[in-house]
C-alpha cells in the first residue's frame, strides 16, 4: 500500500500533510490528512482518529478545528480521513448529499450497488490504522477516536463494537440514533437494506444497550442552538438515557448558542484533546 504525499505543512512546530492511496476495502484511491506533533522526529506517539460528517472530505477537519496547537503540546498525531469512497461510477453516488459521496456512514453495505466500495467501517477499523502504524511513528498500543456528526455517529459505534480497541471516544453533535432519524433511515437503508434489525448493528444507542467491555469514558459537545438537534437528526437524549441505563459513563454537555458548525468545534476542539490525552497518557 504505497503511500503519495500530496501536501506538507510546517504547523506549530510539527507538520500537518496529506497523502494519498489506493484502498483494497474501498477499492478507489483515498486521501487522508495526518498531522505529526515535533515529537513523531524522536520518538513514537498515539494516534487520535478523527471522522468527519456528511458533504465533508479529509480537508474539513484539518483546515478548520484549529486542532494542531493542542496535538503539537501533547505529542498526538492526529489522523483525519475522507468521509466515503470516491469516483466509483456508482449510479446515483452524486445525487444527494446526504447519501452516497460524501455519506460513507461508516457502514460496510451490503446491498447492491453500494457493497463492493462502501465498506468505511471495515477501512477506518483495520485499514487504514495498519496503513498509519506501517509508515509513521505510532504507538498501536494507544489509540483513541473522535468525530462531528455522522463521524460521531462513527466514533461510537466503532469504539463500541469494538471494546478495548480504543482507549477514549468523544463526539460533537453525534447521530446518536440512526435508526430512528430520517438521515440514517435513509443512509442505513441504502447500504444495509430495508430490514431495519439490521440497521441496529451500526446504532450507537443500541448498541449501548448490550455493551459488556472494558470502562468507556465518552465526552460528548452539543450545541443547543444546533438546527439539526432541532430537527430530530441527532437524538442525544436517546443515547444518554441508554448511557445511563447501563451505568456508562459520559459527560454530555450542552453548549449555549452553538450551532452544528466548525466555529462550534473549533471552540471546545482543546477540551477533546485533554481528554483523549488523559486516556493516552500523553
């Protein structure tokens, strides 16, 4: 899996670059940006992967969460991919933006025509985490996950499907509740098909509700004046309630004023780095 670097930038001491390759799950050539702390040149540091929303490719995040200054003071290199396969020739990947390109939802689909490139869950699990761990210096031991929106929604459920892979998840404004919200009946019934028992598996909500694994610590932001919260998209109260059920921990703070933007995430982005670096011991 040769790695093309397509852009580098000296950024607070470290480097904030982007590269390019071809990915065998997702069989279409991908992008990620990736920033390295100063101190990647002595020694190796966790990894912090963050997942993006719908519309939203590798360049969202790195260009506007204004991230890299807290990375850089505790030594995280921070991993940022796009958030769906690309030029696939998919009839109808480009027809709304809420489903297709740019909407990977971090599923593997399993229905036609969508099944033999959309596999984001399988790509953020295991492939590109042996592709970072392959090229640059990592810690595999310690990694933790993050994401806005429907990358939030991805961040979860990766976390908790997958107990002890991450040591920290943390969320702004998450899809807390697909299967209940018109996005994710829409995204989860294309890729998964119309029995919405199936649809359950990639559900952070219920899977809280049968998660048995090792202590989750999750930190989730919420902007009150979000007008997706409004909207019925998000559903945190679901998600809390779940949490609180199964004696989960989480912080769940709703912030006044804020919106569903990346001036949202940009304000409170520090307090998710303290908070994966208290897990990373970083």
């Amino acid at each position: 899996m040769a790695l093309k670097q397509v852009s580098s930038n000296k950024c607070f001491e470290g480097f904030q670059k982007v590269f390019e390759h071809d990915s065998a799950e997702l069989k279409c050539r991908m992008k990620f940006g990736i920033y390295l702390p100063p101190k990647a040149e002595t020694g190796k540091c966790p990894v912090l992967y963050w997942l993006s929303g719908l519309t939203c490719t590798e360049q969202n995040f790195i260009t506007k969460a204004g991230f890299q200054r807290a990375a850089a003071e505790h030594g995280l290199i921070v991993v940022a991919p796009d958030t769906s396969p690309r030029g696939c020739n998919i009839e109808g990947e480009d027809e709304s933006w809420d489903f297709g390109t740019g909407a990977g939802f971090y599923v593997d689909a399993t229905e036609d025509p969508w099944k033999t490139n959309y596999r984001m869950y399988s790509y953020i699990k295991d492939e590109l985490p042996k592709l970072i761990n392959a090229n640059f210096p990592t810690d595999p031991e310690r990694m933790s996950i993050f994401g806005h929106s429907m990358g939030g929604h991805g961040a979860l459920i990766l976390a908790l499907k997958n107990p002890g892979k991450y040591k920290s998840v943390s969320a702004f404004a998450p899809i807390c509740n697909p299967v209940q919200c018109q996005w994710g009946k829409k995204a989860l019934g294309g890729y998964l098909g119309p029995d919405a028992s199936k649809w359950e598996a990639y559900d952070a909500t219920q899977l809280v509700k049968s998660y048995s694994g090792s202590r989750l610590d999750i930190l989730i932001d919420q902007g009150k004046d979000d007008q997706f919260l409004s909207a019925g998209q998000l559903l945190p109260d679901n998600f809390i309630a779940a949490c609180t059920e199964r004696k989960i921990p989480v912080v769940f703070r709703l912030q006044q004023g804020y919106d569903h933007s990346y001036f949202f995430i940009a304000s409170f982005i520090n307090d998710h780095i303290k908070h994966h670096a208290k897990y990373l011991n970083a």
